[in-house]
C-alpha cells in the first residue's frame, strides 16, 4: 500500500512513533490521541489483517443480485453518467483490535484504499473474556458480558457463548468478530439490518461498548477480560 521506510511523519504523534518515543498503541488510545497518519497503526500493530464488507449488489436478471463488496452510485452529468465507488473495510489483528472505516472514490481503487486507511485512524481495542455461565473456563474465547451497539435504526445485542458454539450471526458479523478474535458469541439484531454498512457499524459500536462499561472490582484478576 505504501513504503514503510520512506514514511516522514508529518504530525507530533507519527515523529514520536518513528523516533520510538511511544512504543505502545495503548498509549495512544488510553489517552484519547486521535490518529491521523495510518502509518502509526502499521508500525504499533502489526499483522493487521483487512476484510471488505459486501455493502454493494449487482444488478440481477429479475432485479436481485449477488452481493459484492462495494457500492456503485450514478449522478447524471452533462457529459453522461459519473460513477461513485463506496467501501466499507474492517481491519483487525485477531488479537483484540479492531477498526471500520467507509472510504468513497470516482475511481474503485481509491475508494478501497481510503477506507482501509480510515478504518486504521478509527482503530479500537475490544476487551474479550468469557461471560457466559455455562462456560466459565477464563480465557478470552467470547466477550466478558453482553453488549449493545447502535448505527442509524440498527441495533445489535452481542452475548457472550460457551466454548465449541462458533459465532451465531450473519456472515458479514462473523468476518468482524473473526477480526478480533472472538471464536464463540449469540446474536440479536433489530431494525433494518438489510442495511449491510449500519449493521457493520453497529457491531463495532456493541465491541466498543465493552470498554467503556464500568467493570466490577477484582474482574481483570480473575480472567474475565484481556
């Protein structure tokens, strides 16, 4: 995507990173710093993996087509039709990271290369665990307890599972929480989740939730979190 080893960092945060100053992603996101250079991301997390999510359809015979990973809009011009490419990229370490960012372009390539790099300046840490009670084995296969998020009319309840029940959700949830490194959790989903881009959105913002709920005293110690 881009030369490492030709980056000149252009704002505070990316010359502290550069020069090793800050070491630790954590450093930046416990203290609010927002990222503006992706490069921060790819030299303090590294094995970032990207997903495109399928927010797009093809124009079928009988007016359904297959899903694809991008979204094509048309505005009349006076020289004829100009095309919009829009997509949606999700990125994660299977680690705990995660990041989803929209990126729109005339040209196809563009748009996907300006939401990847907004999915890297939206990056966030999801603590995991093991909250479901049937379970109880301490590691961090599942989420720590149920969580909510909210995109536009969609809203999404993620519950933690026990161990061996996979990720009971559509295929486009799985690929986020496969991202991050959930292996088991349930599902509810409310609203028009035909929405394929809210109902991204709402997923990361049930994630991101887990973070910001306060946590009982002695929960960390136990191996209900990581």
């Amino acid at each position: 995507m881009y030369n490492m080893d030709n980056w000149i960092p252009k704002t505070k945060l990316g010359k502290m990173v550069k020069s090793g100053e800050i070491s630790s992603i954590h450093e930046i996101l416990n203290n609010g710093i927002k990222i503006i250079e992706p490069e921060v991301v790819d030299t303090l997390v590294p094995g970032l993996r990207t997903d495109l999510m399928k927010i797009g359809q093809s124009k079928g015979k009988f007016g359904g087509g297959a899903r694809r990973p991008f979204r094509r809009t048309q505005k009349k011009v006076r020289e004829g039709s100009r095309n919009t490419y829009t997509y949606l990229a999700v990125i994660g370490d299977g680690n705990g990271f995660v990041g989803i960012g929209k990126g729109s372009s005339r040209e196809s390539m563009q748009a996907r290369l300006r939401a990847v790099i907004n999915a890297k300046r939206n990056i966030k840490y999801v603590f995991r665990g093991c909250g479901d009670w049937e379970c109880g084995c301490k590691t961090t296969h599942s989420l720590p307890f149920k969580s909510e998020g909210k995109a536009a009319s969609v809203r999404v309840v993620l519950k933690p599972a026990p161990k061996g029940t996979g990720l009971v959700l559509s295929d486009e949830g799985k690929k986020i929480l496969k991202l991050v490194g959930i292996k088991d959790a349930w599902s509810e989903t409310y609203g028009e989740s035909r929405t394929r881009m809210n109902y991204a959105y709402a997923i990361v913002a049930a994630l991101a939730n887990i973070r910001t709920t306060k946590i009982p005293e002695g929960y960390l110690k136990h191996g209900g979190v990581k």
